[in-house]
C-alpha cells in the first residue's frame, strides 16, 4: 500500500546544524511545526537520529554505525567567534578550511566534522588520520606534504587532496546537502514515536539500484541530513502489513517536513466464551487475508495488532481447539475482535 506523503520545503537561514556522523577510516565502526524551521544550531554537534537508528556509510569503504539522539528545535545560534590564527612553526604550513551548500551558498557554520588524512596508505592499506576538528572553519598547522581532508555533514561528505607548502593554504569545500523530518498519520491522528519508524533509501523505488537503506529505524520527529537528491522512503506502522513507501526530493540547504498517512487501526484480539466475556489466556492467534496469507502470529490473552485497512480472518487455538471469525479493519477506527469459543 502507497500513499503520497505531504511534504513541506521551507529555506534556512545561515545557522548551525548539530549533526555528526562518526565516519572512520581507521576505526570502521501534512502537519508542519509552526515558525521557521532551521537546520541548525550552535548547539555541540551530535547525531540527530534516535538511539535505534543506524547510518550507513564510511569515508572510503561501507559499514554501519548507530548515531545518538539530540534535542530538535536546535537552541538559538550565537553570533561567529572570530577566528584566531595559529602561530606557524618552521617547516609548518596552515591549512584554513571551509563549507558552503554550494557554489556562491552561504557557509555552513556549524555540524561538520573535518578529518585530515595522510595521503599515502599505512603498511594495513588504511589512510592514517592525522588531524580532527569539528569547528566549522577551522585552521590547522601541519608539516608541509600531501594530505586528503575529508569533511562530514550528516550523510553528506566531500574529500579533496591538498598539498600544504609555503603560505597559508585555503580551501572551501562545496557541501550541497539537505535534511529531512519524518512523521506518520492515521487520518487526523499523529502516529505516536514509538509505533511507526522510517527507513531512507537512495534514489527511487521504482528504479533499479541498490536497495540497502542509508538510514534505518528512524523516529518521527528525527532530522536526518543527506546530499541534495532523490530518496525513498519506507514507513511501518507496527509489525504487520501497515507499509507506506513514497519518493521525495531533498534540496541543497533546505529541511523538508515529510508526514506519511497509513491507512489501518489497532485492533486487539480476544477469545471469550460469551460476548464482552473475560478473555482466555494461553490463546495462539494467526491474522489471515481472505486469500489465506498470514499477516501476524501471536501467543496472548489479547494481542494487539495493527492491522492495513481491509479485510481479514482470525484464528484462535486454545486447549486444542480451533475457532475463527471473519472481520474488517476501518482506518482509524480502532477496536477489539472477539472470537467467540463456540
């Protein structure tokens, strides 16, 4: 089942997005908020996913790494500190480093991670990290060689080779990257954090390519940062068949609000010996499509399952007998199934 998602673009200013994605070389590891919504902060940088979720991605191979849980609003951005130039040792050059959303954006001031590689590989075949920093325009004092700067914004990274020799070496760094916030719905009703949760695909669904998410098992109201571009994304309510996939666009230096509508209900099972009677317990249930399918399994008194709108049977076995009932889920309407033991 398919549902357009609402979706709500809205421009940023030029603040600081507090996102972090540890990506190691050597270590591998339609509703709408009210006001302007701001990718970033001044706040310490930190992963604005849930303490589940998981980001893929590493600076020159794969892997996947959980990512912590940060406060969104961001808090109120301060003013930029100027930037104090390092004393440069003989034999030493500076290395000043910057990032925008694109050629002639603004710069991003704040949520990048900045490593600095030596740009010959170690005896292991690994680039040894040199140097690390997570202010957004840093100034770095190294010997003078070749190196490769790796800088990160949520998913989104660029390297670059750079020699250091002579005077103070500048380098700006073109970054076009986005965010995108997700909820889900039934109806009117926002679907509670702890029920639905997102995974994020590259590209579209509808197109052949690879099929591992970038993101999983992220929650509403969660801020992912990815490069500008076309993504999928995939929402499941519950642990049944209540699945929503829909493409989005994300743009350069722009957070777009996503809200995904499930069309299903709650809906918990009961064996009773007589209508609005107690239910029994040691009861094994299977949800079954009218074409025979199972949808869901469970063992309980009164299992809760959510359940796509339609039609469905269920089957309950206690004490080695076997009972069922027919029944149709509403959307939105959510509510019990008695079966009755006759």
């Amino acid at each position: 089942m398919s549902n357009p998602p609402a979706i709500a673009i809205r421009d940023l200013p030029r603040l600081a997005l507090a996102i972090v994605l540890p990506l190691l070389v050597a270590q591998p590891a339609s509703a709408q908020a009210p006001g302007q919504n701001s990718l970033f902060s001044a706040a310490p940088a930190t992963g604005l996913l849930a303490p589940g979720s998981t980001v893929r991605g590493d600076v020159f191979g794969s892997g996947s790494v959980p990512a912590p849980q940060a406060e969104w609003p961001p808090s109120t951005p301060h003013a930029t500190a100027p930037i104090a130039v390092p004393m440069v040792p003989a034999g030493q050059v500076a290395l000043a480093l910057s990032a925008r959303f694109g050629k002639g954006a603004p710069l991003i001031d704040g949520g990048l991670t900045w490593r600095v590689y030596s740009a010959k590989r170690d005896a292991s075949g690994k680039y040894q990290l040199v140097k690390e920093d997570k202010s957004p325009e840093p100034t770095i004092v190294l010997p003078a060689g070749a190196y490769v700067v790796h800088v990160g914004f949520g998913l989104a990274t660029a390297v670059k080779p750079v020699t250091l020799s002579g005077q103070t070496v500048h380098e700006d760094f073109d970054l076009p990257a986005g965010a995108l916030r997700l909820e889900a719905r039934v109806g009117d009703a926002r679907i509670p954090a702890g029920q639905v949760s997102f995974d994020v695909y590259k590209g579209s669904q509808f197109e052949p390519g690879d099929r591992r998410p970038i993101a999983e098992h992220v929650m509403t109201g969660n801020v992912v940062a990815v490069p500008e571009g076309t993504y999928y994304i995939v929402s499941n309510y519950g642990d049944a068949n209540s699945v929503v996939r829909s493409d989005i666009r994300v743009a350069a230096g722009k957070l777009t609000d996503i809200t995904v509508t499930h069309r299903a209900a709650a809906i918990t099972l009961k064996l009773v010996s007589e209508k609005g009677g107690e239910a029994l317990a040691n009861t094994a249930w299977s949800v079954l499509t009218p074409g025979g399918d199972v949808i869901k399994e469970s063992i309980g008194a009164f299992p809760r399952v959510i359940l796509a709108e339609g039609e469905y049977r269920a089957i309950a076995r206690n004490e080695g007998k076997v009972y069922e009932r027919e029944f149709k889920v509403v959307t939105g309407v959510d509510g019990d199934v008695e079966v009755l033991a006759q």
